[in-house]
C-alpha cells in the first residue's frame, strides 16, 4: 500500500523521467543531422546548433541529481559513500530537501547555478 506522498514522488518522478527522455531525443536529433561544411563559413551553424543540446544536458543532469538526492534522503537514516556524503551536504546548503508540492523551476536553476560552480576533484 502507498501512501499519497509516495504516489505523488511516484507520478513527479515519471514526469521527470518522461521530460529528461524527451529532451535526450532532442539532443540525439540535433546531433544526426548531417550537413555540408562549405556550406557553412567556418562552422558557425553548427556551433549555433549545438548550443541547445548542451544547455538541455545540463538541466538534464540538474533534474537527475535533485532525483537522486530526494531518493538518498528518502532512504535516510542509510548512509552512501563518504564522498557522496560531502557532496550531498553542499547540496542541501543550496537545494533544500522538497517536503512538499512545489514550482520546481527554482530548484532546477539553483541545481544548475551549484553544478556550474562546483568542482568536482576525485
């Protein structure tokens, strides 16, 4: 049996699924398509055209890791890796974990924003 809040995760993160699915097919076309380089002066097109595949990734990945940090948190008292840990905690300082129903345009924007400053040292 479910309860209303594990529905409601359950109906978001299909949504979420089927966005980050339609947005992966649209980078994918973007990169099939074939086309002459004289006919272009020195590749500007083709720079133009990548731009948005390449902005697409990047709220692609933002939505996979508030997905994934919501799932984590989920899981709670369990712990992952200490590394994992680390990251998740300068994580929460930014996105706060998501209680209830909300515009999710904000969290998306500050996951990005926290990606692009972020640097990831193994």
């Amino acid at each position: 049996m479910t309860t209303a809040k594990q529905s409601w995760f359950k109906r978001s993160l299909s949504v979420l699924m089927v966005i980050a699915m339609a947005a992966s097919a649209f980078t994918a076309n973007a990169f099939s398509v074939k086309a002459k380089a004289e006919s272009y002066p020195e590749g500007s097109r083709e720079v133009r055209r990548l731009e948005a595949p390449v902005e697409d990734g990047v709220y692609t990945a933002s939505i996979e890791l508030m997905n994934a940090a919501q799932g984590i948190d989920f899981r709670r008292p369990q712990k992952t890796s200490p590394i994992l840990e680390r990251f998740l905690c300068e994580y929460r300082k930014e996105v706060p974990f998501v209680k209830d129903d909300i515009v999710m345009y904000k969290e998306i924007h500050k996951t990005v924003a926290f990606l692009s400053r972020t640097k990831f040292d193994y």
